[in-house]
C-alpha cells in the first residue's frame, strides 16, 4: 500500500473515532462510525488474500448491521421523545436496541462470533488496532448512555463475555484468535461494571489498552502467530521474553503487576453491590483465561525450539523496527500497580 495512501486511511481512523467522542447528535456519533468502519476495512484486505477479503467482508457487514441498529434506536427516540441528544434517550425500546448495537460493536457475547474470524484474517498490526483503537468509539457512546441503559443487561453480558472469552479460547493455536478471546473477556470485565461505577469502566479501557498494545507489538517484533512461533522469541531477544512473560502474567491479573487492579477493584465494588455470586463466576472465569495466558508464557520463556546455529545468534542483529513505544507499554504494564493510591483519590 502508498504511503500516501496508508496515511489517509489512518488520519480518517482517527478523525472518525473523534467526531463520535466529541458529538452529542446521534447523526454525527452515526457518522463517525461509519467512516471509522470504512476507514479499516482497506487495512484488513491489504493481504490479497482470501482469507483477509473474508475477514474484511464480515467485519464490514457486522459493523453495518450494527450502525444501523444505533441509527434505528435513536430515529425511534427522536421519534418518540423529539430529541437527537444522546444523553436524552428514555425509550424503552430504544435502549435494547442501542444495548445490541454497541455490543454488536465492540463483540460481547451472544455476538461476538465476528471478531476472532475478522482477527484471524488480518495482519498483527491491523489486530492491534481492531482490538484497541476500534473500542474507543463504542465505549465512548456507552458512557454517555450509560444512565438510560438497563443494569441488568449489562451485568448478564459482561459475565457471558468473561466465562465464553476465557472458555474458547482455552482450545486455540493461534495469536491473534487467543488475544480476540481475551479482549472478549477483558470488555466483559468492564461492561458488567460500567452501570455501576463508570470510572472503574474508563480505568479498565485505558489499562486495557496498555496492556494489550504492550502484547501485540511484542507478537509483532517477534512475528509470532502461533503458539509454536512463540518458541522463537529468545534467539531474536532474550529481553523481550522477560517482557513478554510480564505481559502476558499482567493480563491474565497476577499481582503485582498492572492487570491485578482493574479485576480487584471491579470484584470489590461487585461486592460493596451486593453481586457476590457474579463476583464469584467472573474471578473463576478469570482463570480459565489466567490458563491460555500462562500457556503462552511456558512457549515464550521456557520452551526453546530446535535450532540451527544461526537462527540461535538473530539477538546480535538489530531490531528491524523501532520499539520505543513498546518499551515504554510494557514498563507501565509491569510497574503501574504501586500507583494505585494516586489514581483512586
């Protein structure tokens, strides 16, 4: 792909995910959604690949369905109530739909199916960017609609999404379909908190976003799209297996790293809501998860190929790409835990 080319398509990523975070119309939110779809859609088939025409193929009609669904939901509001703001939605039916649409959106279960295929079919570098970039949006739209829409829905798909994320993807070879389960566990996590205490739901994204960043540039340095390729990544750098099973043991929520936080503080206000036995099933769905995690840790770091003598020297080379960005991700997913103190007061 131009260069040129490339950095249209990324400036209208952007720009569609900003209008949709700075708009109070529900025309101008649609509208950033849907250049924000059809923004990604030239990444994901960048392969000439049947398999990316495919994932690009799916990810586009879902994503279509799904602004559609948005669309519906606030033309029947502005229906019945005469307003296009989006904090102002008080039908009934209006907030079932919007609920489908955004987890349509952002694939919780029951509609999840889209995201491992659509991830499976693309390049690590558009993964990353499906699997982070593209959540701002929809999460953005949740929080502002979070005071219309029904708690207990909310809190029913945010337990499924942690116990099917962590349950499928217990049975995978391959990366990137492991880090699509994971990221619909994680988004579990925050939606069955999110009605309760929306700060907890922002720090959730954010440490989300760190973390899984962190993972996929180290997957895309060490070009790992299999658990069998992970073996490689200490004959390219010994460092990057130390950082990459920090990582990994920081996503699955061991203290004391960064990803203890978020699943400590949402059991605990579970709790403090009188949610124990969800409480109980999300901490147990959490290590199902804990267990693909630590899978990829023991190929990572204790598990070393068969090797001729020159692929065993590739950490004399220099890094073919520069991991400034990666460097500072992962040191604030190892060492963001002792700040605890500073971000709840």
């Amino acid at each position: 792909m131009s260069p040129t080319i490339y950095l249209i398509i990324l400036l209208s990523l952007i720009s569609g995910t900003i209008i949709t975070l700075t708009s109070h119309h529900w025309l101008l939110a649609w509208i950033g959604l849907e250049i924000n779809t059809l923004s990604i859609i030239p990444l994901i088939s960048t392969l000439h690949h049947p398999r990316a025409t495919e994932a690009a193929t799916k990810y586009f009609l879902t994503q279509a369905a799904a602004s559609a669904m948005i669309l519906f939901s606030s033309m029947f509001n502005a229906w019945q109530t005469g307003t296009w703001d989006i904090t102002q939605m008080s039908s009934t039916t209006s907030h079932i739909l919007l609920t489908m649409a955004l987890a349509m959106k952002l694939g919780l279960v029951p509609v999840h199916f889209w995201l491992p295929e659509v991830l499976q079919g693309s390049t690590l570098s558009t993964s990353l960017i499906i699997v982070t970039w593209q959540k701002l949006a929809p999460m953005s739209l949740i929080y502002l609609t979070i005071d219309n829409l029904s708690t207990t829905i909310l809190v029913t798909m945010g337990l499924l999404s942690t116990i099917v994320g962590g349950w499928a993807g217990l049975n995978q070879t391959q990366t990137r379909k492991i880090m699509a389960y994971s990221s619909i566990a994680h988004l579990g996590w925050m939606i069955a908190v999110s009605s309760l205490m929306t700060n907890l739901m922002v720090m959730n994204l954010m440490i989300y976003l760190i973390l899984t960043s962190a993972l996929f540039w180290s997957l895309i340095y060490s070009k790992s799209k299999t658990i069998q390729d992970t073996t490689m990544t200490w004959n390219l750098s010994p460092m990057m297996t130390i950082i990459t099973m920090t990582t990994l043991l920081s996503l699955g929520g061991l203290p004391p790293l960064t990803g203890f936080l978020p699943k400590w503080l949402i059991l605990e206000e579970l709790v403090t809501q009188n949610l124990i036995p969800t409480a109980t099933i999300m901490a147990i769905s959490a290590l199902l998860s804990l267990f693909f995690y630590l899978r990829l840790t023991h190929t990572t770091t204790l598990t070393l190929s068969p090797n001729t003598t020159t692929t065993k020297l590739k950490w004399r080379f220099k890094p073919s790409q520069p991991t400034t960005l990666m460097l500072i991700f992962t040191t604030i997913s190892t060492l963001f835990l002792p700040l605890t103190p500073l971000i709840l007061l």
